[in-house]
C-alpha cells in the first residue's frame, strides 16, 4: 500500500511539479500563517492541496469504477473477475485514503498506527475462509446437497 | 514556532523525519504527543474510523463466511439489481450510479475541505451542502432498492432466488452503511450552516460542546465522509460484483 501511494504521488506530481512545492513548502507555509493570523500551530498545518490534484483523483476514481462496472456487464468468470475486482478496489481505496483523506501528508507515526492494525482483519479473514470452507464440507456430506 | 528563515537543509530534515522510520521513532518515543501533524480531533476521528474499519470488516467477513459455507446456489447481484431502462434490462445499473453519485460527494467534500482552509467559507458550505445533497441522493436510492427487493421477496431469513443469507447480509451490510452516509448527512449540514455563518471567524461557542471551533472541523468532517465513501468501495466490490 505505501509503495502504491508512492508511485501514485509520483504520477500526480512529475506533470507540473505542483506537488513537490505543496510539500516541502509546508514549514514555509506554516511560518506565513503564524505569522499573518497568530492561529494554533494544528491549524497552522491546515491540509491544503491544489484543486487540480483533487479533480484527477476524482476523473481516476470514476474511471476505476467504470472499470469495475465492465467487469461484471461483460461478465468476466473466475480468477479473472476476481483479480480484476481486488486491484480496481485497492487502487480506489489507496487514491480515497492517500488524497481524499490527506494520508500521503501525515506523518509515518500516524500513518502506521492506522493502517497497520486493520491488516489483523486479513488474519480473521483467513481463520473465517478455512471454517466456512470447513461446514461447507460437513454439510455436503451429511446433508448430500 | 520560532520564525527563523528556511534552509534547504532546514527542510529535508523535516521531509525525513515525516516519513522515515527514524522520524516515526521519535515521534511515538516523544513527550506528550505522538501525532505531531494532526489535532486531538482528527486523532481522535481517525482512531474512530479505525474502530469503524472493524465493524465493517466483521459484517463483510461473516457474509464470506456464510456464503462459502452455504450448499444452496448465492443468488446472483448482477440480475436482482439489473434495472430496466427503456424496456432493456442493464445488469447493476443502480448499484453503478450510486457508486459515481458517492465518489462525486467524496470530489465536492475535498474541495469544500480546501476552501475552508483558504477562509473562503460561503464557498466552502456551498459544496458541504452539495455533499449533503449527494448523500442524501444515495440514501434515496438505496430506499428505492430496499423497497425494490422486499416487494420481490427478499427478508432476513430467506428469498425467492437462492441462499437464505443473501437477504441478512444484504440488509445488514447496505443497511449499516446507509445509516452512517444518513449520520454524514446530519452532521454536513450542521457544519455547512455553522461555516456559512462565519461561526469560526468569530470564535462563536458550539451548542453542543460550548467550545470555539475551528475550520479543521471541515477536514475532520471530510475524513469521516471520504470514509464513509471508502467502505462503498468494498461492499460494491465484495456483495455485488463478488
């Protein structure tokens, strides 16, 4: 996931460069604004990004979900469906966390105190898989179905 | 925050210190914070959304765990929410039009978090309330589908096309969800009308809290709202394309 926000960080930035200023102008920034309205240095480090950043995030967003969409209107089977769902899910789910929701700015403590203790759900997930395969196989047997 | 000029020195150390693991270290192991760039509100909202992800995360897993252990044939999404349109049946359409009606919300509410940032509050309400709008627009439709499938047979316990876990999953999971977007809704408009008064350029006191706010509780707003949009993109891709 962190390397995909990077990757995706990248993508959004190298056209106009527009990013690398938003940045690393932070400090800046935040001088300008203590210094102009004497505000609490949380406001001081307001997420404020170009429009333009939002708009591309949300053109892909809508692109992903027609993707998505087509995998099911053309009736795509198997392994392949399912490869197709996953990655156009996790694709919009990292650009809605990393731009929507500002993750790509916040600092590393953060973001690891929120996106790590969700993996523990793919352990459940697992454990879940391997029962309900399990009373699938009971039933089949002693129900015939 | 001392006003000292900006090196280039100055800020690649700040830059790595955002980032790297080093940086992370030292911010868990320092006094009194450990989230340097957030406020105790969005803290708190995203450690609250964390606690979402479970719920979530616990109602999408036991409808896998229903739906693998079950004999019976899953009924199949793409036909029960086809529509038809012009005497023609499209597979999903509804479900499809909610998703982009979502992810439009999600693009007006990161604008409107911009504009609140930037002080340009009337601006800022105006797209809250479109939002809001949008929210509510999904809400509607996903009243139209409920209504759509409990006229066709659809209960808890059992429906006409296949396993009887279809209905429980289906009205717990788009249920749970359709409340948190109605909860979304509620609260947009509350914050939109508090902006669109200037209540934070005046220091106004909450009805509620009777504590001043501040414009960041747009941005905290937003997180909930980007997040609300974020479980959509599971459930579209687990219950109905699945």
């Amino acid at each position: 996931m962190g390397l995909h926000l990077r990757i995706l960080l990248s993508v959004v930035t190298s056209p106009t460069g527009e990013m690398m200023t938003a940045t690393t102008d932070d400090t800046t920034h935040s001088h300008v604004q203590v210094a102009q309205a004497a505000q609490p240095a949380a406001q001081a480090h307001g997420q404020q990004h170009p429009i333009k950043l939002y708009l591309l995030v949300w053109g892909l967003l809508f692109v992903l979900s027609a993707c998505s969409y087509l995998v099911d209107y053309f009736d795509f089977q198997g392994y392949l469906r399912w490869f197709l769902i996953v990655v156009f899910m996790l694709l919009k789910a990292g650009l809605i966390v990393a731009v929507f929701m500002h993750m790509a700015w916040e600092r590393l403590a953060l973001v690891v105190a929120i996106l790590a203790p969700p993996m523990a759900v793919l352990v459940l997930m697992a454990m879940m898989a391997w029962e309900g395969d399990y009373t699938n196989y009971l039933r089949v047997i002693f129900f015939g179905a | 925050m001392t006003a000292e000029p900006v090196t280039t020195e100055h800020v690649t150390t700040e830059l790595n210190l955002r980032s790297s693991l080093h940086g992370m270290v030292a911010d868990w192991s320092s006094d009194q914070r450990s989230f340097k760039s957030a406020s105790w509100g969005k803290a708190m909202m995203w450690i609250f959304l964390v606690s979402d992800t479970f719920v979530f995360s616990c109602f999408l897993i036991s409808y896998m765990t229903v739906r693998m252990s079950t004999t019976v044939e899953w009924p199949h999404p793409s036909e029960i929410f086809a529509l038809e349109i012009g005497g023609k049946k499209i597979p999903l359409i509804l479900i499809a039009i909610m998703t982009f009606d979502l992810i439009t919300s999600s693009g007006t509410m990161a604008m409107a978090v911009n504009f609140a940032y930037a002080r340009e509050r009337r601006k800022a309400a105006i797209l809250m309330l479109v939002t809001a709008f949008f929210g509510a627009a999904f809400v509607g439709m996903q009243a139209f589908e409920w209504t759509k499938l409990i006229h066709e047979g659809v209960r808890p316990w059992g429906n006409p096309f296949g396993a009887a876990q279809f209905g429980s999953s289906f009205f717990m999971i788009t249920g749970f969800h359709g409340f948190h977007v109605s909860i979304g809704v509620i609260f947009l408009l509350i914050i939109a009308r508090a902006v669109w008064r200037g209540d934070y350029d005046v220091g106004r006191r909450g009805f509620f809290t009777s504590r001043k706010g501040r414009y960041e509780i747009v941005e905290i707003m937003g997180l909930y709202w980007h997040f609300v949009d974020l479980v959509w993109v599971f459930i579209f891709a687990f219950f109905y394309l699945w």
